[in-house]
C-alpha cells in the first residue's frame, strides 16, 4: 500500500481542519498515513517570525480557519 507523511503541529488551526480530513481521504485514495508531528515553532523562530506581533496575518489566519471550516460542512 502506497504510504504519505502527514506533517503537522498540534498547536496549528490549520492542523485541526486536515486532522479531521486526513483519514477519510487516505482511505478513498488507497494510501496509509504515517502520522508526522513536528515543532513549528523552532522553525518560526529560526526565521524570527512571532505571530503574536503581526496582527493581521492572525485575523487573516481565524478568517482561512473559518473558510475552510464552512466548506467541509
């Protein structure tokens, strides 16, 4: 059987929403999951970026959660 990585960040909301959907969608494809968690943070502060002082990429992010929420359903 085919096998993908699943990389994700438990922290993330971007997570959540293809946690939810990753399953599903590997069985309709014939491919196992291997589940990959990592530490986004390391690699955000390696490149010095802190979500909690861009405001707008926040709203923006909440926004894109909420989009993609609304289509699942």
């Amino acid at each position: 059987m085919k096998q993908i990585d699943f990389f994700y960040f438990f922290g993330s909301g971007y997570a959540y929403l293809s946690v939810m959907r990753i399953d599903a969608m590997a069985k309709q494809s014939g491919v196992a999951v291997r589940w990959r968690p990592f530490n986004v943070r390391t690699v955000m502060a390696e490149n010095n970026i802190a979500l909690r002082t861009q405001a707008a990429k926040v709203k923006y992010m909440w926004r894109d959660v909420e989009e993609r929420r609304a289509e699942a359903n």
